[in-house]
C-alpha cells in the first residue's frame, strides 16, 4: 500500500510541476483553472450460475485538469489515476491518462502523452451502463496507450442546425508490450470526424490503423501458433456511430469491423464429443454492434441495451470425422438491463444485469453466465 501511495504521490508532482513558469505570476487566478475530480465505486459481482465467481470490488478514480491560458494560448495538462482493490489482485493502482498539450487559437489543439486511442469518443456513446460488461468496448476503447500526438481541430458553427463539427488526429509511435504482442507497434494512426447539431444527434466515425512490431521474431510457441497465422502485419479497425440526447431520452448505436484487431488462441473440448481440440486460430476479421436506449425520469433512470461481438472467416480446423469449426461465432452476445437511482448530483446507486445469449454449447468455451452487479457511486 505504501509503495501505491508513493507511486501516486509522485505522478501527481511531476504533473503539477510540468506547468509553465510564466504561470506564477501575480496574475495566476485570472490565467489559471484547476480541476480535480473523481468518483468512489462500490461494486458486488453476482454470478447467477457459478457462485464461486462471485467478487467485490471498490474502485476509487482520481483526476486533475490543469489549465494556463491567456488570449490566444492554453496550455493544459491533465492526470487520471484509479485505485482497485478486489480479492483477485488486491490493492493496486494505474495511471490511465497523463498529458501535457498546448491550444492556440484558430489552430487547434496538441497533445503528447498516455491518452484515449482515436476510436474513444466515436464508441464512447454506448459506455454510458453503470458496468460495462464489454470485452470488445474494454480492450479495444477504454484502453489507453502511451507515445501519442493527439491533433485536434473543432468548427463552430452559429447557426441553427450545426452546433459544432470536430476533427482529430492520432499517431503513435514504438510502442513494446511483451505481455499482448498485438500491442506491440512500430506506429499507429487514426482520424476522427464528428458532427454535432442543436437538435440533439451526434454521428461520428473513426479509423485507426496499425503495424503490428517485429510480428515474425516472438520465440513464444503460443504466440507462434498465432503469428504465423496472420494474414499481414497490420491492425486496423474503422467505427461508426450516431445518438440523439434530447428531452430525458438518450438512443445510440454504432457499428464496427477490424480485421487484425481481436485475436482468439485456445484450447477447447467439444462438448458435443467429449475429446480435446487443438489449438486454433481464429481470423481476425470481427464485428460488433451496440444499441443504447435510456430514459430519465426525476431520480430514477433506466436503460436497456445489446451488444454482440462476432467473429467471421474462422479458421476451417476438423473437430472430428464429420465436424469442423464453424464460420463464424459470437464472442460476446448479451442484453443489459440497468436501473439506476439518484439521490442527488453525487451520490447514486444501481443495479445491472446482463443477460448473457451466448450458446453454452459454444466451441471455444466462452462464458455464457449471467451476471447480476449491485453498486454504490459517489462522484466529486
């Protein structure tokens, strides 16, 4: 815990210290804007069909904006951190974001540092559940990466229908991770388009591509197994989405395709034959789709949503004298029910239940239970 506290005090010096000195002059309340915000969460995992599954969890999520500005210039910074404590890896702390860029006017924005991958704010629509239960949305979304130069230009329009249109740019350089070789890249590149009006409706789209690093030289045999089996050394992904957000009702929906981006290694037992299955690849060519609906009433909101992942062009494996391996499967494929109560702007509890549609009977053994989250949430 002490090394935690540690590690967390000397992020937030090095943050407060990456500020300009022209900042400390007398004039620094004028120029100057600090924002520090957060949220404690309380969590309880039920697994309806495997008790023994069952987890509690407190997460505490601590950020700090800091902002310079005069005119023409802003220069900010900002630092996010969450705290994790659950019976599987104890306590332990991460730094989810930590950059510094600078804004001037009619130019635009840059930034450098750990930030949101460019497909962040097109998918980030559909993250609005209480708990996400998405693996798609929680590796290839919510992830955040280092080395990236985020460019970012916003148009403001003053007219009736167009409330804004925003364009960004994102590229990353060498990047190694020896625990996810896909995560390993010489460079990555994104661009974001998003259009904004008065009336409520936001579309945005997205594109991110990447070249996977030194993909033929990993001595790991089971990654072996999965290297050889890719069609080229490049990850990209492309993602579109549209909300209306008017009036206490909120509806989203987005769509996705990569290819190279959700790799599957692993070995099975055909639960139709009861014998063992070598281990596969299958080809990365995935899908997901999300649809949101929420509505608020005075204290209470509820939402109801679908998401499915799928993956297609499987790798055609015998599984035994008659049996192959399907073309496609789901990897993810669930309702989610929330319902969620405000006591004030601060404090607010729920409860969320996915309603798992996965086959139990499915090839690769993926987990078809259901799972039922109670939770408690301050935000400051």
């Amino acid at each position: 815990m002490k090394n935690i506290i540690k590690k967390f005090s000397y992020w937030i010096i090095i943050f407060l210290l990456i500020t300009p000195a022209y900042s400390m002059k007398s004039n620094i309340n004028k120029n100057s804007k600090i924002n520090i915000y957060g949220n404690i969460k309380i969590l309880n995992y039920i697994n309806t069909k495997n008790k023994n599954n069952n987890e509690h969890n407190n997460i505490m999520l601590f950020g700090i904006k800091k902002n310079f500005f005069n005119k023409n210039i802003n220069i900010f910074s900002k630092l996010e951190g969450n705290l994790i404590n659950n019976k599987i890896k104890n306590t332990h702390f991460n730094i989810n974001i930590s950059y510094i860029g600078i804004k001037i006017k009619k130019l635009g924005s840059i930034s450098y540092g750990k930030n949101h991958n460019i497909l962040y704010n097109t998918l980030c629509i559909n993250n609005i559940f209480p708990y996400n239960n998405s693996k798609f949305i929680k590796k290839n979304i919510l992830n955040n990466y280092n080395n990236i130069f985020t460019y970012n230009k916003k148009f403001k329009f003053n007219n009736k229908f167009i409330n804004f249109i925003n364009i960004k740019t994102q590229y990353q350089g060498n990047i190694s991770n020896n625990k996810n070789i896909l995560n390993s890249t010489k460079n990555s590149w994104g661009i974001e388009y998003n259009y904004n009006t008065n009336y409520g409706i936001n579309i945005s789209a997205s594109y991110l591509n990447k070249i996977i690093k030194n993909i033929n030289k990993n001595k790991n045999n089971n990654n072996k197994i999965l290297l050889n089996n890719i069609l080229s050394n490049e990850s990209k992904i492309w993602s579109t989405s549209i909300k209306y957000n008017l009036n206490n009702i909120y509806i989203s929906t987005s769509y996705s395709k990569g290819t190279n981006f959700i790799p599957i290694l692993s070995i099975i037992k055909s639960s139709f034959y009861d014998e063992k299955v070598k281990k596969y690849f299958l080809d990365k060519n995935s899908e997901n789709i999300s649809i949101i609906i929420k509505y608020n009433f005075k204290n209470i909101s509820t939402i109801i949503g679908y998401i499915q992942t799928i993956a297609n062009n499987i790798e055609k494996m015998k599984i035994t004298k008659n049996i192959y391996t399907p073309n496609s499967i789901d990897l993810e494929k669930y309702f989610n029910l929330s319902l969620i109560y405000n006591f004030n702007n601060s404090l607010n509890t729920y409860i969320d239940y996915k309603i798992n549609q996965i086959n139990k009977n499915n090839f690769i053994k993926i987990d078809n239970n259901n799972l039922i989250t109670l939770g408690l949430i301050y935000k400051f």
